[in-house]
C-alpha cells in the first residue's frame, strides 16, 4: 500500500495522508444533510436521498483513491443539485427523474470524452495564467462561504448585497477564536492545525449550548428503495430536454477540468508545463461517479473543492481520499455523530485554506492584458456570481476574444477554441429564470 500509493514520491506517509483524509471529510461532511435538503425541493424523499449522497460520495471518492491515487475526494456537486431542484423541476416542470437521466447521459459522453483522452487535450490545452486563476479563485470562493457559514458576512439588501454579520453573537466570536488558533498552529507549524481548529470550535460550540448534541449517534440508514434505478433516460432523450442535458454536462464538464487544476496547482501535482500527470485517471473517477449516481437517485457528483483542506494538511496521495471514503461509510450509520460539526467551525478552515490558494496569483502576467482580464474576470465571477462554472466560462471566452483582436491567435490552442465555444454554448443553453 506504501508503494502503491506512491508515499515516497511525494514524501508522506499514512500518518499525513490520514489526517488530511479527516480534515477533507470534516469540511464537506455537510453534504450529508445539505444535499438531501435540496433535493427534497425536487420531489426526491430526503431518507433515502441522505443514503444514495453518502454512497455516492464512498463509491466516487474510492475510485479516485485506488485508481486516480489522488488526493481529491468526489461527493454530489451542490451547484447542479440546486439547478435540478429549482431551475428544472420547479421552473421548468419537468420530473426528478428524468433530471436523474440527464445526470446520467451527461456521464455516459463524460466517461466516453475521458477515454478517448479528449478531456485531457482540452485540459492541457488552458493556459498557464487560466489555471492560476482557477486556483486563485476557488481559493477566494473557499473564503467567501467560510466567512458567511461563520457568520462574519452574511446577506445585506438591495445596493449592498453583503454586509459584516453581527459580531457579538457567541457562534461568530467562537468562529473568530477558532480562525485564531489554527492561525497561530500554523505558524508553530503544528501538524493538524486544521482538525484541531475545527474539533476545538465544535467542543466550544457544544459547551456553550449554541450546538445541540445529537438525541442518538447510531442509526440505520434509510432503504434506497424509493429513488434506486428510478431515473428516466428516455425522458432526458427527448429533444425538449436537450438544453437541460447540454447545461448539466457543460457545467459539471468545465467545474470538474477547473477544480482539478486549481487544486492539482496548490498541491504542487502539476508538471513543468502546467499539466496534471496522468489528468484521464482522476477525470475518469469522476465521469463513473457522475454515472452511478443518478443510478442510486442523486445529482451530480465531482471532485470537491473542499479537498483543498486536506491538501494543506499535506494530502497528496489517494490514500487521504481513501480515509474520506471510510468516513463517508461510517456515516451511513454515524450520521448524527459527524454532522454535528456546526458551520462555524468548518467555516474557519475555508476561510484559512482561501489564503494559501492565491500563491498561483504570480503565474499571472500583470503586464499583458489578454492574459491578466481573463484571469481577472475568471476570480471575480467565480465570486461575485457564486458559481465556479460561469467564472470558468467567462474567462475563457475571454482569453480567445482578446487574442483574436489583438492578432494573437497564434497564442490559441486547439483545445482552447473549443472550450470557448462550449463555455459560449452554456450561456445560450442556460434556461431563463
């Protein structure tokens, strides 16, 4: 398993890659309860909802242990479980099941596309400042939901969208001194800093009554029965659904190339051209994740953002994505035990991982525009509309608009003509709320 894994190569051992596991499984382990909250919007029974996320997060992220041997832990994708829920079933009128089959059949051109390496080419094909910036971005995306989930900046009204929270309520000064004490570990270079922070400000959380404890901490999960093989293919086929199809697939093909990069870049996986060695491995898990779970009765699945937590702890291996995939199975009968872990305490460790993901912000050309707008466009969109995906689309559309009129088009790869038009093709397909 040493080898296997490839300890060596990248100097850590299980000790490292465990730990990084919990802290990766601590900080998404609020998909749990969240996911089955949304989709229950879509008519999708939240018991069995709860059971097919926690399997569909054991079975993604366990491909991607043993066969990508990445340290990025797969789990249903909660932009695309909020599109399903209240674009295509509450706007559009259209069932939870055949939402499941266009989940699928976005799998299926997934795994295809992985196979035949074209999702690699087009991966290869973004320049070096695109990537940065998906880091960059997801890094600054981490840091905006770590300083709303603890309260420090919450909604605002019209003309000002956010606002600071308010700051002498016990769960935010409790934020504010767990972000503190995972700083200072930090600094004294203190293993765990992450897990710590959280565990602490969860015991604070619970002492000082503003966190229940659970009535029970074991509990069978619920039977699958109600949404298991239950999605409609031949529905999502009908050519009336085709844009709903075209918008699950271009959404959770670029959030899928953009995660991977951005965090392949903090962990230091990249090669000496800005490329993720062996890209179809971990692109793969996540297609076959995307097709098993529509089949268990839940949305999208991908690689999660979130790993970034376990990627400080020194996460660089599928080992840590393998612990995340035993703890999501605990879960399954643990369920009231780990999701205890209140928003204010995992907030914290997003708001801490956020400033250590704009490292790759020096891998931007300041003075060159064509390179710089894209990218700044890419970081700010990703923010300020709060969706990976549209920031992605933007700054490659970008990027090739630029080159073209400026007569760089020789600056364009192949790929990257592509990916524009199919960043292009979202914005058309995307349905008008």
């Amino acid at each position: 398993m040493y080898t296997f894994f490839g300890f060596k190569r990248y100097k850590t051992g299980y000790r490292q890659e465990a730990l990084a596991g919990l802290t990766t499984f601590l900080t998404m382990a609020y998909i749990i309860i969240v996911n089955p909250a949304i989709l229950e919007n879509a008519g999708i029974p939240r018991g069995p909802s709860t059971t097919a996320t926690i399997l569909a997060a054991v079975i993604g992220t366990t491909i991607m242990a043993f066969w990508a041997r990445r340290p990025f832990a797969i789990a249903p994708y909660m932009s695309e479980n909020a599109f399903i829920a209240f674009v295509v079933v509450k706007v559009m009128g259209y069932t939870w099941q055949v939402a499941l089959g266009a989940v699928f059949i976005a799998g299926a051109l997934f795994t295809l596309l992985t196979v035949f390496k074209i999702r690699g080419w087009l991966a290869e094909s973004i320049p070096m400042s695109l990537k940065a910036s998906f880091a960059v971005g997801i890094g600054l995306f981490l840091t905006f939901i770590g300083l709303n989930e603890t309260g420090v900046v919450v909604l605002g009204v019209q003309g000002a969208p956010v606002r600071l929270g308010n700051i002498s309520q016990p769960s935010v000064l409790l934020a504010v001194a767990g972000f503190v004490l995972v700083v200072v570990l930090l600094a004294r270079r203190i293993r765990g800093a992450l897990v710590i922070g959280i565990i602490a400000t969860t015991i604070g959380s619970i002492a000082l009554g503003i966190t229940p404890l659970p009535t029970s901490i074991v509990s069978l999960p619920p039977s699958l029965s109600p949404i298991m093989f239950k999605l409609d293919i031949s529905g999502a086929l009908n050519p009336k659904f085709f844009s709903v199809v075209m918008v699950i697939f271009i959404m959770a093909f670029l959030d899928t190339i953009g995660t991977l990069l951005g965090l392949s870049m903090r962990a230091d996986l990249l090669d000496e051209n800005g490329n993720l060695p062996e890209i179809e491995r971990p692109m793969l898990a996540d297609a076959l994740a995307t097709m098993i779970a529509p089949i268990l009765g839940t949305s999208t699945t991908g690689a999660y953002i979130e790993s970034a937590a376990g990627i400080e702890e020194g996460g660089r291996t599928g080992f840590s994505a393998l612990v995340v995939a035993a703890l999501f199975a605990l879960s399954l009968f643990f369920a009231p035990l780990f999701t205890i872990v209140p928003p204010h305490a995992y907030g914290i460790s997003l708001v801490v991982i956020g400033s250590f993901m704009i490292k790759p912000i020096t891998h931007i050309d300041f003075d060159d525009l064509t390179e710089l707008i894209p990218a700044f466009l890419t970081v700010v969109l990703m923010i300020f509309t709060f969706n990976i995906g549209v920031g992605m689309t933007s700054g490659m559309i970008t990027y090739v608009l630029l080159k073209v009129c400026t007569g760089r088009t020789g600056e364009i790869k192949a790929g990257m003509w592509v990916l524009a038009l199919l960043s292009l093709s979202l914005f058309l397909f995307l349905p008008k709320m």
